[in-house]
C-alpha cells in the first residue's frame, strides 16, 4: 500500500448485518498501513470501532425500517491522513449539540460520537443537498 493514494468505497444495505463486513474491512486496511509508524494491531481496532460506530449513527438516522436504502463509505488513504467519509440520506443531525454520554447510564446516546472524536484526530459531520456526511480524520505519522 505504499506511494500512491488509495481510495476503497463501499455502499452496503441500510442494515446491521454488515456492521462486522465493515469493521474487518478497516482493520485489514490497517494492518496493511506500510507508512503507520504507531501499533497496526491498535489502529485496527479503532478503524473496526470507528467505522462500526459510524455505520450504526448512519442506520439509526436513515432509518432501519428502510432497508432500501444503503450507506456509502469511502476510505481513503493518502501520505499523511486516513479518511473515512460515511454517507447517509437520513435526517441528519448537529454533530456539536450532542452531549457527552453518561457512562453510568445503560442509555448509549452520544457513546458513538465521543468515541469517534475520542479515537481520530479530526471529525466533522455537514449535509449537502442530497446526503449526510460524517468525515473523519487519522494522522498516520
């Protein structure tokens, strides 16, 4: 996976039997990561966490009940960044006015976000006239 940028792009069933498909997807990209100076084992696990958490956000806003409907990610791979970008045609929401979960609560709101933001260096979340899209960013040196 050395030198030029690579760009995977995936479009599943609006559907959680694909959250584990996508999750060993990013830990495969990641152990293939030649340039990643950290822990590849490490990075695997929060790409599978990362894009599991994403998918889930995705399904839940688009609605479960339509399984018509599919989610894209695109995982790029450039010299200094990973980026994923997970796209979803649901309602959408504001990214910032999420709280902080409240571990001591069985209730997961906002768990997947602080995650993801917990986990890569840069995350954002807009929508265009058609679709979501929630951008996350990975430093790899």
């Amino acid at each position: 996976m050395e030198g030029n940028a690579i760009e995977v792009d995936i479009k599943v069933p609006n559907k959680t039997r694909y959250l584990s498909l996508i999750g060993r997807i990013g830990e495969d990209i990641a152990r293939e990561l030649e340039r990643y100076s950290g822990d590849r084992d490490t990075l695997a696990y929060q790409l599978n966490l990362v894009l599991t958490e994403a998918m889930v956000n995705a399904i839940k806003h688009a609605g479960p009940r339509e399984p018509e409907k599919q989610v894209r990610i695109v995982i790029s791979i450039c010299v200094d960044y990973l980026t994923i970008k997970v796209y979803d045609d649901g309602q959408g929401f504001d990214i910032n006015s999420i709280p902080p979960p409240n571990f001591d609560e069985l209730e997961d709101r906002g768990r997947g976000i602080f995650l993801i933001r917990s986990l890569m260096d840069s995350v954002s979340y807009r929508k265009n006239c058609r679709e979501n899209i929630l951008e996350m960013k990975k430093k790899l040196v």
